[in-house]
C-alpha cells in the first residue's frame, strides 16, 4: 500500500466550503476513482487554516492513473467550477507520500 498525506492550506474564510465540498462530493468521487480515504483533520490551531488527509493506494502507478482520471472527471470539474465560482478554496497543496514502517504491516 502506498499512502498519500496531502495537506491543504485554505483560503481564508473557505474551510467549511472546502470541508461541505469533501464531506458531500469529493470523498464519494475518490471513491468511484478507487481512491480511499483512511483519515481527515483540520488543524487544532484554527489560525493555521489547514486540513489533511490521507488517501490509500495499491501502488504509486495506481495513484498515478486513479488521480489522472478522477481530475477528468466531468462531475468534478463541474463540482470545481460550481464551488470556486468566487474562488479557490485553497492556496497550495502539498502531497507527500508515505509507507508504512516495516513493524506496522
């Protein structure tokens, strides 16, 4: 399994937008794209405006052509266009991947 941490930095005012177009769209559509979701945060310093996530892959090939699909998909464009009508939702996005420690398999 190969494990990606992706953590947003929200525009501010926008992370209950950003949190309502997870909790209600996106999750389902990482799923439809094979893409599972095994944990979410926000940042217990509010003031920080940042949220994270760790999505599960078979393989950094599947993440690859998973997260290539899912991006052209038309609902999700249409979703993008929709929610970020005002603007984006988030400044940056920074993914780091991850596998588990030898220990915890």
């Amino acid at each position: 399994m190969l494990y990606e941490l992706r953590i947003y930095d929200v525009v501010p005012g926008q992370m209950q937008a950003l949190l309502d177009r997870f909790q209600y769209h996106t999750i389902r559509l990482f799923a439809e794209h094979d893409m599972k979701i095994t944990d979410f945060w926000v940042d217990a310093d509010e003031s920080a405006n940042r949220l994270y996530y760790i999505v599960e892959h078979r393989d950094l090939a599947s993440r690859e052509s998973n997260f290539k699909h899912f991006m052209e998909d038309p609902e999700w464009l249409a979703l993008v266009e929709k929610t970020e009508a005002n603007g984006p939702l988030h400044e940056k996005i920074e993914v780091i991947y991850l596998n588990k420690a030898p220990f915890m398999k």
